[in-house]
C-alpha cells in the first residue's frame, strides 16, 4: 500500500496526540538568555515548568503577516486579536505586526524581500520565489534545523513522530526550513455536490450515487421543471466527475508511484465525453462557460438550476437562510461498489501558513520559541478556542464555546475566528468538526458536513502531496504549464460545447505533448521519487 492510500483518516488519534504533546511541554524548561544563548540563567531558573514565559526582559519581535478581511471589519491589526494579546502576557514577547494591504500581499512581500529590512518572522514565506526552502540557501531564512530539538520541542515532536508527516515539513536534505500549520487529523471534505431536498423528494429520488443516477435525475428534472440541471463552472473541470474515470485535472497519481497530468489521459476522453452528452442533452446549462460562482449559486437559489459544486456548509446555510434545504451527495462513481480515489487531500502540513525566521534577527531562538508555544497542549488550545472562561469553557472535559464567541454582540462568529481566536496561522490546528464555532453554532451545519465522511470506499491516493522543485526545476514548469494550460482550457469548452469533435482527442494530446508536457511529468516525477526518499 503506498503512503497516499494510507495517507489521511487521522495520523495520531487526538487523544493521545494531545498527552503526547502534554508530556513534551512538560519536559521543555530550557531557558534562554536575552542575547539568544541558551545557559544557565536567573531567567532560565524562572520559567514555568512549560518553558514559558521565554524572557523576563521586554523583547518586541516584528512578524509579518497577512491580515484576514474578517478581521479587518473590527480591528486594525493582529495586535488587537484577544488570542495574541494573551499570548504576550504567557511568552514574555511582545508582537509589533506589519500586515501589508489587502490584494497586495505579494507586491508587498516582494518589495519587503528587496529592502534588505526583513522583519524577525513572515507568515507566508511560501510567496518568496523558489519557496521557503530557497530563502534559506540564499540566506534571506535562517535554517531552522539546528534549533528546533532544543527551542521547539512541541513542533519537532509533531512533525518527526509520523515519516509522512516528516517528509511534508522538510526539504530534500532532510533539513527544517519553515513551522506549518500542522492538522494530524483530517476533516471531512468541505466541497461537495449540491442538491435541493425538495427537488429530489419531488423526483422521487434519493441522493445520485453512481453515473447513471445522476442521468436519471437530469431527466426527470428536464422534464418536469424544464431546466438545466447541472450547472457547471465556466472552465468545465469538475474532478468529481473525473475522479470516477480515474483522472483529475492536474498532475496526480496514475498508479502507487508514477506522476501523469490528467488532461492528457485517455480517461479524461471518457470525461470530455460525457460532459459534451450532457451539454448536448440539455443537462448543462447552456451559458455554463460563462458562468462565475456567485451566477451559479444565483441560478440555484432561484430554482434555474438543481445541481452544483460547492462548500457544504455554506451552501447549507445559505439555503436555510432562504428556506429551503440544500443537501449534499456522495462522491460519484460508475458503479456502485468502485473504490473512489479522487477525494481532495488534505495535507497534515498545510500549505500557505509557511513560516520562517529571518536570519538577520537579533533573537532567533527566542522567535522560534514563541512560534513554539503554538504546538504546546496550552497553546493549541488558546490559537484553536481562544481563552478559557471567555470564549469557552471546559465542560466534561471538552471545551464548549461561549455566547461571546457564538453570540458576539459587536461583530459575527466568522469574524470571531480571527478576532478572539487565530484561525490561520502556524500551529497545531484542530478539526473544523471540533474547533470551529460555526459548526458548533448550527450542530444541523456539524452534521451536514459529517454526512458521507464514513465511506470505507474514498481515499486520496490519486492526488500528490505538496512537492518541493529546485527553483530551476519550477521555473522551467511554470513556463510550460503557463502554455499548456491556456491551450488546454480552450480545448477543454470546445469539446464540451462540440466545437472540436472528440474525434480529434489524439491531435489535441499531441499538441499538449509538442508545448512540453512530458517534460512538465518528469519534473514533477523526479520530485515526487525525491519526496519518497526522504
């Protein structure tokens, strides 16, 4: 069995994660002097048994980090979020943010990069080119590898107890380069296929499982409503229509351990073919091309379509919002029994909160201290419920959630995520199911999101993990796929739309081929056969 067959019902059951990283805390009392040594110390003698408070001298650290609009609705900076504030007065560190402006996050970065005046910590270092991983061969990042046993126990305990877990948070010499948000257990998937209970009841169906259940609700809903069912994004890519054929749209696994791109296998013909029958047949509205999410949901709110692609939970409560009751379905497949392996995987490290210290600070070790205290039991627990006795309490030994989170008088629970709590950042990070005060405020929207997640049949063992290039290796991908992927979204429409019969499927692959695809597979394959052997 290869690592993505195994790879995410959970890596640690929570439990015992949770006393793993209990008795690791406990362990960790290594102080630090102000100048960043490690020794012997009045400051050392005064820390708590979880190593915390790091310094009894004012130390103000600059991090770098993209603000969330939620947050910005009610408060300047990061500086103001209850969470962060509390975590000042546990770690002795104070926390001067510099968050760059909303849409210009990477000319901001960039700009930050080129000055030389790199602040101590960036969240989102995954914006520097070549990644985290090349900031720190150019010296811009420091290497995080000879600090973090000593100064980051809770992090190097959760990211080498599990070889997979490992592999994703290291580069390819086996070095540290960046913390992640770290979520040993995987939710259930967050976007699936949306229906209108009351149309079903009205066909007199249940939710489509298979291919030919879902022909047999277009039909039924064609003939007795007389509209397009499906409404399909413009691109016409739906990998949960692919997934049953055995592709999806980008490079993924074809077997344990050979790297394909998708829109060139003979599978995806099966595809294209079936989304030009439905396009033909009237299932597809006809527009679909042109069609941008908010349309999409426009045309299902208002009865002008019966089915689309979408976040659960969102979709859930938009609909009780307009009395009505939207549900989801299984992941299809041909037959009932298949194995599905297309459902989206959800990496134990997550991209996009990649954090690195600079290598110019004055207090490294005492960065990647504070940074610590994230994947501590107590710092978990503040990032993912924010403070006990405010926004939660513990009640038979789980933490419930407050009014003042769930019935916030100033602002909503969405802007609460990233006010009274930190919803992304680098950290050891719950379940949705468990964490987020959404779902505890509507247990239906809990529930919704749960439904199907036990299907014995569903892994991701077709979709690759986040794969490190060499900065030459993705530069020279980048431009190849800039090429291909603008031919192969036109190719893709005009099949469906049966502008280009799907007689000449072979003419477009070899296309594909001349603008470099194999190439695009090869890099991408070298990388993956690195990953493995780390």
């Amino acid at each position: 069995m290869s690592v993505n067959q195994i790879r995410w019902t959970k890596i640690v059951p929570f439990a015992l994660l949770v006393t793993m990283l209990g008795g690791v805390a406990a362990g960790c009392s290594s102080g630090t002097n102000n100048d960043g040594n490690a020794g012997g110390s009045e400051t050392e003698a005064a820390v708590s048994e979880t190593g915390y408070p790091i310094t009894d001298e004012p130390i103000t650290l600059q991090v770098w980090a993209p603000i969330h609009p939620n947050a910005t609705q009610y408060i300047k900076s990061y500086s103001e979020n209850e969470a962060y504030m509390e975590l000042e007065k546990r770690t002795g560190i104070k926390i001067e943010f510099i968050h760059p402006a909303q849409g210009q996050e990477q000319e901001s970065f960039n700009l930050m990069i080129a000055s030389g005046e790199v602040p101590d910590i960036i969240i989102g270092a995954n914006r520097y080119v070549g990644g985290a991983n090349k900031g720190v061969r150019d010296g811009v990042f420091a290497d995080l590898t000879p600090y973090l046993e000593q100064y980051a126990p809770d992090y190097y305990k959760l990211v080498t107890t599990d070889e997979e877990v490992k592999r994703q948070v290291t580069n390819d010499e086996g070095g540290f380069p960046a913390f992640y948000m770290i979520k040993p257990e995987q939710d259930p998937p967050f976007r699936r296929i949306i229906l209108r209970e009351e149309t079903l009841k009205s066909v007199q169906m249940e939710e489509p499982r298979t291919i030919e259940d879902y022909e047999k609700f277009f039909k039924a809903v064609k003939e007795s409503k007389g509209v397009a069912p499906y409404a399909l994004l413009g691109s016409g890519l739906e990998d949960q229509f692919m997934g049953p054929f055995g592709v999806v749209s980008n490079f993924f696994l074809k077997d344990e351990s050979t790297v394909a791109f998708g829109q060139t296998e003979p599978a995806f013909r099966e595809y294209l073919t079936l989304m030009n029958k439905w396009y033909t047949e009237g299932y597809i509205n006809k527009d679909f091309a042109g069609l941008k999410t908010p349309q999409v949901l426009a045309l299902f709110d208002s009865g002008k379509a019966e089915m689309y692609v979408d976040a659960i939970v969102g979709s859930f409560n938009r609909g009780k919002q307009l009395g009505q009751t939207y549900v989801s379905a299984p992941y299809p497949r041909v037959n009932p029994d298949d194995k599905v392996r297309y459902m989206p995987l959800e990496q134990v490290a997550q991209p996009g909160q990649e954090t690195v210290v600079a290598a110019s600070s004055k207090h490294i070790k005492e960065a990647i201290r504070w940074l610590n205290y994230a994947y501590s039991e107590e710092g978990a627990m503040l990032f993912n419920y924010g403070i006990e006795g405010k926004t939660y309490n513990m009640v038979d030994g789980k933490p419930q959630y407050t009014d003042y989170i769930l019935n916030n008088p100033k602002f909503g629970t969405d802007n609460a995520n990233f006010i009274l709590k930190v919803h992304f950042a680098p950290k050891l990070q719950y379940t949705d199911i468990a964490s987020n005060p959404n779902l505890a405020k509507s247990p239906e929207s809990a529930a919704i999101r749960m439904k199907w997640a036990d299907d014995p049949n569903v892994d991701s063992s077709m979709f690759l993990p986040t794969l490190q290039l060499t900065s030459e290796e993705s530069d020279e991908r980048a431009k190849i796929m800039t090429e291909v992927n603008t031919y192969c979204n036109e190719m893709v429409l005009k099949f469906i739309l049966g502008v280009e019969p799907l007689s000449k499927f072979d003419d477009y692959v070899s296309q594909v081929k001349k603008l470099g695809i194999d190439k695009a597979v090869s890099l991408t394959q070298a990388a993956y056969d690195r990953y493995l052997t780390k």
